[in-house]
C-alpha cells in the first residue's frame, strides 16, 4: 500500500471518531480526485461510481457550469450571516414556490438550512407548531436523517438504541414493499392490502391512534419518502400513495414528503412526489439541490403552515442556513432544470440502466429482484434459489469494488456501489443523471467481474 495512504489510515485511526459511517469498509477507502461519474485513487485509477455521494450529485463531479457560479460567488458575496438577505436566496426560494404555484396551484414558502437532517428538524418544528401534536406516521424502513428528532421518525432502532428514551417515537407503517411484502399478498392479486391495514388503525379507538368522537389523530403528520431509498430503493405499487393521501385528508394528518434523496429529478421527475399523483403538504429537500457542493437544504411548506404569522421569525434558524455559496449553487441547478426538461432524458437513460440490469438478472440466479424508476435502481443480491437475502454477497461485492483492481479491455478500474435494504442486500444504483451509455455498459462489465469474482450463481 502506498506510504501517502498508510499515513492518512493512521491518523483516521488515531485522531478520527469512527462513529461515522467511514470504517464500514475495511480498509476505510481514501480517494483523491473525481470527475464526471468516476473517482480517483492515489493511483489515478478510476472507479465508476453507482452512488454519486448516496445521490447529492446528480450532476456529475465538478460540473463546470455548477462549479463556475461557485468560484464567482466565492469572489462576490461568499459569506454573508442568515439574518441577512441576498439575491440568490429570494430568488431561489421564488423559483421552488412558482414551481408549485403554476403546475399544482398551491401557495407555499421556502426555509432553508444546512443539511438534510436539520431541514427535516424544522419541518417537524412546523408540524408541531400547526398540528400541536408530537407524534408522527412514519414508514418501515424510512430513512430521515441522524439527528435526535429525525431519529424518532427513522425507524431503524439500531439508530435509537444508544441514545435513551425517544417520547416522540413514531408510529411505524409498513412501506408497499412487493417482493418481500410485509403481509406475505402478491401485488397482482391484493388490491393495495397493506393500505386497507392502514385504513384499519381509524376503525376503534382502540387501534391507538384515532379518537372517533373527537375526530382526532393522536398524529400530526405521515413522513414518507416516497419512493424508499436507505431502505432499498423501493418504487410503492400504483395508486398506493394516492390511497394513502386520501386516507391522511380525512383525518386532518398532514403529508410531508422526504426529497432529500429522490429529490432533483433522481426519479425522472424534479420531486419524486410527482410520479404518485399526490401534493404533499410539506416537502423537505437537501442533497443534490447544490449537487454535493456547499451544502443547502431546507423545506417547502403549505402558506397555512408557514405564513409569518404562524411562523413567526426566530421560529427556526441556524448559522450557515441559506449560506451565500449554497443559494448561489441551488440557484444555478434550478436554473439548469428550468432551460432543459430532465424528465425525457433521465426516464430514456434509465430505460436504458434498467434493461441492462434486467439482463443482468437472467443471467444470475442471485439476483432475485431489479427495479426502479428513473435513475434509481435496484439489484437485489440473493442466494442461488433468487430470494433468501444474502447480505454476505453483498458485502464482498462492495469491498471488493473499493479495490480498484477490474481490469476491462486492457484497462483498471474499481466500482463504487451502496447497499441499503431492510436486509442489507440490496445494490441501490443513483449513478450520475448525466452518465452514457457507454459508462452504464462498463458499469455492467465491472458488477458482473466483481459478482465472478464473488464466487456468485
Ligand atoms: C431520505 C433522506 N432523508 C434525510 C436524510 C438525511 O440527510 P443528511 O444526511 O444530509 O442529514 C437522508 C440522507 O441520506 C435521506 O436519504
């Protein structure tokens, strides 16, 4: 191993926490330059990357016309306290609310923040403040960010564990996840049974969340990603979410919407929202709205939930929220949706992804499952009889990726995958949007060297 690298993974050992997510891998990956949809270790070997930083660059890897506004925003108004204004925010936050003003008709506003976490933080801080209930609806396998108020909405307990009593748990939903569905139905034949269940909670009072007489819910709000990432980019079946909706409007439960990893046209659409005929009442965003650059993220909300006098100043804030250099960003990526519709061309490239991995799947009998909408994909890693979950395989595929040691006509190369999933098993693909055909094709040759390598069926 290179001395340069040695060094760095003693100090990582020595001087970093390892409470983050870095020593997953063994050894941690250390990389060194990046472009496009390819990372660079010391070596300059190139690995294409599946994941792009778990879908925040969306864009590809110092893209130049996002990377430009930076450089030029770091030379004008690079930094500014958020108890000022500046142009790129209010116009910023115009762009997001004409969005939903022109194509859904409903008035809204933006706050923003730093990270996604934070922004679901105040999205919560939103819904209290409307709904004045603590409690939230939250799916299985819902993934809404580390902090101790999105950890109570995030339904893994291994987040919780360590951290004492969460009195505002969320009441936890199982997530339409047709090929392990939770209720053991078969999509073709079930008519959405998992949504008959939720609608079962309302029937008593002694479902534990509805008070017949009073016409309340014990519940502000269902959070929902609505295609599930973390938990392994999972598309719900058709009219699920819109059942769901309608079930929420009823009882007067508010929608909030996770963007933060679907967000950006990840799913062919600017909000994954869109593809399931819904309107949420909250969306929160984060991620690739800056394209990995100066981190931004926030929310958009309903004008009755967030009009200045339900929501007066001070209601929320932070340091770096709506940071000059962010907003600077974001603006520039808004701007690149506005002048070219990405719908077409993110739906065409990942037609083309998924058909490739469809092949993919005929060819391997551990691989049970393949799906997605846009370009967020899944592969789904199994035993030889394509459904027992095998986190083991998984696991090899994603050390053995980081090695940067593939080689492909004459040329090395490493892959970056991810692996969600309830059961860990699960390859959740969130390539660059801007990536060729050619790059899928070696992404194909390079999975299927690695799953050889892997001693697969
Ligand atoms: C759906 C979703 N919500 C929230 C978060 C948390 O965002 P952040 O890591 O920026 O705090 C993430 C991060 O992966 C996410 O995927």
């Amino acid at each position: 191993m290179d001395k340069k690298i040695i060094e760095i993974l003693a100090k990582n050992d020595k001087y970093c926490s390892h409470g983050d997510t870095v020593n997953y891998a063994d050894p941690p990956k250390v990389f060194e330059n990046c472009e496009g949809s390819f990372l660079f270790d010391e070596n300059k070997t190139p690995y294409l990357d599946w994941q792009m930083w778990y879908s925040a660059v969306n864009f590809g890897y110092k893209n130049k016309r996002i990377a430009d506004v930076l450089h030029k925003q770091v030379d004008t108004l690079p930094q500014l306290a958020s108890q000022y204004l500046h142009k790129e925010k209010v116009d910023l936050a115009e762009i997001i609310c004409k969005y939903m003003e022109e194509k859904y008709g409903v008035k809204g506003r933006v706050h923003f923040n730093v990270g996604g976490a934070q922004a679901v933080e105040d999205s919560l801080k939103v819904v209290r403040n409307h709904t004045g209930k603590t409690h939230q609806f939250a799916f299985m396998g819902g993934y809404h960010g580390r902090t101790l108020g999105a950890s109570a909405i995030t339904s893994s307990y291994r987040y919780r564990r360590r951290f004492g009593n969460f009195a505002d748990r969320a009441h936890f939903v199982p997530y339409p996840y047709c090929f392990r569905c939770p209720y053991g139905m078969k999509v073709e034949t079930c008519d959405t049974y998992c949504h008959k269940q939720f609608e079962q909670l309302f029937d008593t009072e002694y479902q534990s969340v509805w008070d017949e007489k009073a016409k309340q819910s014990e519940f502000g709000a269902f959070y929902i990603e609505p295609m599930q990432g973390t938990g392994g980019y999972i598309v719900p079946p058709a009219g699920y979410m819109k059942k769901l909706q309608e079930s929420l409007k009823k009882r007067n439960i508010l929608l909030v919407a996770d963007e933060i990893q679907m967000g950006v046209y990840r799913t062919g659409k600017l909000w994954s929202w869109e593809n399931f005929d819904i309107i949420p009442d909250i969306f929160v965003f984060g991620k690739a709205i800056t394209n990995g650059l100066n981190p931004l993220s926030g929310i958009w909300a309903r004008e009755e939930l967030i009009s200045p006098e339900k929501f007066p100043p001070g209601s929320t804030h932070s340091t770096f929220a709506s940071n000059p250099l962010g907003t600077a960003v974001a603006l520039e990526v808004m701007n690149m949706t506005l002048e070219k519709d990405f719908e077409p061309h993110v739906r065409n490239r990942g037609a083309y992804f998924l058909k490739r991995i469809q092949e993919l799947k005929s060819r391997w009998k551990c691989i049970g499952d393949v799906s997605g909408l846009g370009l967020a994909l899944r592969i789904e890693l199994c035993e030889s009889d394509g459904f027992k979950a095998s986190r083991a395989l998984a696991d090899r595929m994603f050390n053995e990726g980081l090695k940067g040691d593939i080689m492909i006509d004459g040329k090395q190369y490493g892959l970056v995958l991810d692996i969600g999933g309830y059961e860990k098993n699960v390859i959740t693909l969130a390539p660059s949007l801007l990536i060729s055909e050619e790059e899928i094709d070696l992404g194909i040759k390079l999975f299927e060297a690695l799953l050889k390598r892997c001693g697969a069926e």
